[in-house]
C-alpha cells in the first residue's frame, strides 16, 4: 500500500506571527477594511454590457439597410414572376401590342434575341413579359404595366438578381431584371428615351483651301 503523500509543514516565522498579530489587533474579525473588498462595475463600464449594446446597434443598422435597399412591392413581385418563368420560352402574343406598350410603338422589331413574349398577371396587375438577349450584355427580362403604377427609377440587388426600375419613352415605368448588371445598361440604352449624342450647335468645318 502506497503511503499518503502530505506536503511538508514549514513553522511561522518571527515575521509571519508578528505580522499577523497586528492585523489582527487593527482590523476586527468581522471589519476588514474597504480597499480589500471588491468594487462593482457601473453597469456601462462592464465588458459583457458593452459588448450587447454594440451587437444590438449592428443588428439595428443590419436591419436598416436592408429595408433601404428593399425594392416595391410591385417590383419584389416581378422578381419573384421573373424566377419561375426563368427557364419558359416562347411567343405567345404579337410583337405589335408589346411594343406599344414598351413604348416603343414606332419600332417593327423586339430589340435583341427575344425568348419569352406574353401577358401575365403580378399581384392584380395586368404586364407585359419580355425576356430577350443582347449580345453584349445577357439576358434580361422587361415588365411593362397595361396600367398606370405609381414607380419611381430606381435601381439594386435583391433576390439575387439586379432590377432597376426606368422610364420608357412613352413616360411609363419599365421594370428590369437581370443576373449581369451590364444587361441592365444595354437594356436601358433599347427601352429607356432616346438621347442625342450629337454635340449641340455643331456646323461642319469648312475645308482649307490653298
């Protein structure tokens, strides 16, 4: 059997039984002095407070900006339209009343490579579904309203696609919606008004003549 190993017991010195006679005689038993004891924390000076209050004011901020950057709800539904008929493909109306209400009722021709022509319904509202493609820009998909809506331009990234809300040329809101940014800028280049890029007041250069 093992014996039982105790640690070895050293005697008080001189030092150590004098030192605590005279505490003993200087503080009662049950009256130890204020600077022995612990001091609480103010509740805004402790670690585990401040840290709650930063993560409820990230949280708070988190929560802002999403609301910020959340589209219409007429929009958020042409999104929602545009996901589930991602992958349709077909003309199921004429290109002429589709135009017209583009705005572009002038034209005889869908701008780009057209996939998917029809009338549809989002959230009570009659539209008009146009998904085309542009060679320098992608795939992109038009909504535009039998109806007046009450849409302002605007643009962002929700539902993992890009949408961007622009004005046609007859002043109706268009809704576009895309997975490449770029197809947006293309698409507004064909649907949104036409801009004049010819500098304005020009006259020829007359020829120098020798």
């Amino acid at each position: 059997m093992t014996p039982e190993f105790r640690p070895p017991e050293f005697p008080d010195s001189d030092f150590d039984l004098r030192a605590r006679a005279e505490l003993a005689l200087a503080y009662p038993a049950d009256a130890a002095p204020a600077h022995l004891f612990r001091k609480a924390q103010p509740l805004l000076a402790r670690r585990s407070f401040q840290r709650a209050v930063l993560g409820l004011l990230l949280a708070g901020s988190g929560t802002g900006a999403v609301l910020a950057m959340r589209p219409p709800e007429l929009v958020r539904g042409a999104i929602e339209h545009e996901y589930f008929e991602r992958t349709l493909r077909g003309t199921f109306m004429d290109s002429a009343p589709l135009l017209q209400h583009l705005g572009l009722g002038g034209k005889q021709v869908v701008p780009g490579f057209p996939q998917l022509m029809r009338p549809c319904d989002i959230d009570g509202h009659l539209v008009y579904h146009l998904t085309t493609f542009f060679e320098k820009g992608g795939m992109v998909t038009v909504f535009a309203f039998d109806k007046a809506v009450a849409l302002t331009e605007g643009s962002g990234w929700w539902g993992n696609v890009h949408w961007k809300v622009i004005t046609s040329r007859d002043g109706k809101p268009l809704v576009l919606v895309a997975q490449k940014k770029q197809a947006l800028a293309v698409a507004q280049s064909q649907f949104g008004p036409a801009t004049d890029m010819s500098p304005p007041n020009s006259t020829p250069t007359p020829k120098e003549t020798r």
